[in-house]
C-alpha cells in the first residue's frame, strides 16, 4: 500500500534533517527526497524554516519530502561573500524584526538597511527593534540611538527601544507580533535568544556572551528554528549574521526599495536614473533639501557598489 502524503510546516532544519510539523499530528523528523533538485541550483538549502512541505512516512518513523510548495515570500543572503551561492534564512514571513544594538556589539545602519531592502524587495513588512536599552547609559550613545529611532521612523518603520533582560518594552512586541510569523535576525550577540525567552519564557533558548578579544556576539543559535507561542503566532530564530549579502539587485531596480526615495523617482530626468551621477536627479536633490536622510543615501550607494562592482 502506497504511503499517504502529508502537508506540514518545516519548523528546524539540521544539515539534511528537517523538523515538520504535519497539519494533524506530532512533529516528524524528514529528509529530502534523493533527486530533490536545487532551485535554480543556487540555493545551499533547498528547503528552509517557514516552508510548506510535501512528505510521506516511511517504515522507520521518518518522512521523506517530496515536494516544497510555493513560498509566499523569503528572506534570501549570499551564502558567503564572494559565493554565487544563496541562503534562505526563511520563509513564509509575516514580519521581519531586526534586532539592533548600539553598545556591543554594535550594529551598523549598512546592516540595517540592507535588510530592510531585502524585505522590501519580497514584500515583508519590517521593524527595528533597539535591544539592551538598560546598558543606554552614556548621553553620547543615548542620543545616537534616539537619532536612529527619529531616522527610520521617518522614513515609516516601526521602531521599538527594548530590554530583553528587565523587560522594558516587551508587551509592546508582545502586541506587534500577534497572529504572525515573525523572523527575528541581527548579529550575534545583540539579544535575539534573549528577546525570544522574554517573549515566551518557557523557551529557554541559550543565552551566550560577548567574546572577550572581538567584543562581538557568539553564536548561541545554531540552527534556524520556529517556535510556535500560540496557534496564530510563530518566532523564527536564526543564527547570527555577521555580513549581510544581498543577490540578485541592479541599479535600476534598488532605489525602488527605499520607501523615501520612492517617492520623489517620477521627478527624475531619467528613466533609467541610478541616482549617482546622472543630471536632473531628483533623489540627489531630495537629498541635498534635507527630505531624504542622507546616511540612508549613503547606504543605498554602497549597496549598489557591493552588489554591482
């Protein structure tokens, strides 16, 4: 008798194991089927957290997968700098939460901004969330961090100013992410294990500590992973990113996916403007009259200058 195919929801993945939770029922550990072909061959990982799934079981209490349904949308990064390869950190997201510090480690706006293009690009709403704010001691920093918050909400992301560790802001994501499926993604270090546990304590995800040499974060998260916090409401954890990568931009397209910049492109002399050297630019004149923030122009410069060497 042939097997009965299941759908379920990809909830960890482990090198070529992958957690899926089917529709009815437990979790069942799967492998993907043998001639399962690479997407466009590009991908190191045919299948990612978030993802919709095909499997049936077999005699040993495993599944295999057949088949990865259509994905609504995915955050996508270079696998490694200069690899032609991609990585898909998830799929099927409702909210992108990049968690941001600016004591250590800190997090730069090129970070920042590279990811919140990417989930322009596939239609992901996005949110910055400043962690550690209990650590805001120093005028100098504190300042800094309320001109970031003033910077991307002006430009129309939510920003929140969290303590995952006193719990100063919690219910306010508590609130946000209600009913969605939420990635959480940043650098190592900058709380997102932490945050996690704040939202949902009975995770216990591992919490880890600044490496003492680079005063940078140490991966706790391994492996991407959801957490189900109630029927409508999942977290993706993620391993830390130390670069983001974007693929697949050109000139063209990239000013498209900066939300104020959007909005002045009609009064370009050029179709095909670039925003770099062409006349009659009108983003590089909104720039000048203080309507775009100029770090942000900054950052979609060499955006285009990584991407298109």
């Amino acid at each position: 008798m042939q097997p009965e195919m299941q759908e379920g929801l990809v909830i960890r993945t482990t090198g070529s194991w992958y957690r899926v939770v089917p529709v009815t029922g437990t979790a069942v550990d799967c492998r993907l089927r043998g001639n399962y072909r690479l997407r466009g061959n590009k991908q190191t990982n045919p299948v990612a957290v978030g993802d919709r799934v095909m499997f049936e079981m077999g005699d040993d209490g495993t599944g295999v997968i057949h088949e990865v349904q259509d994905r609504r949308n995915y955050i996508v990064r270079r696998a490694t700098k200069l690899s032609k390869q991609t990585h898909v950190i998830a799929a099927n997201i409702d909210l992108l939460c990049i968690v941001a510090t600016l004591g250590l480690p800190r997090t730069s706006t090129g970070f920042i901004d590279r990811l919140l293009v990417t989930a322009e690009a596939y239609h992901i709403p996005a949110c910055i969330v400043f962690n550690k704010i209990d650590l805001m001691v120093d005028e100098e920093l504190r300042a800094m961090q309320d001109e970031l918050s003033s910077l991307y909400r002006s430009v129309g992301y939510p920003v929140l100013e969290v303590s995952a560790l006193c719990g100063t802001g919690i219910d306010d994501i508590k609130e946000l992410i209600s009913g969605k499926t939420v990635l959480f993604s940043g650098h190592s270090g900058v709380g997102k294990s932490a945050l996690l546990n704040a939202l949902c304590p009975g995770l216990g995800l591992k919490v880890g500590q600044l490496s003492d040499w680079s005063l940078k974060g140490k991966h706790t998260t391994t492996f991407a992973e959801i957490f189900p916090v109630s029927p409508n409401t999942y977290l993706i954890d993620t391993p830390g990113i130390k670069e983001f990568g974007m693929v697949d931009f050109n000139p063209q397209e990239l000013s498209h996916f900066f939300p104020e910049m959007r909005s002045v492109l009609h009064g370009c002399h050029f179709a095909n403007c670039t925003h770099r050297h062409e006349p009659g630019c009108a983003v590089k004149q909104a720039v000048a009259d203080g309507i775009i923030p100029e770090e942000r122009y900054h950052n979609y410069l060499n955006i285009i200058e990584d991407t298109n060497p």
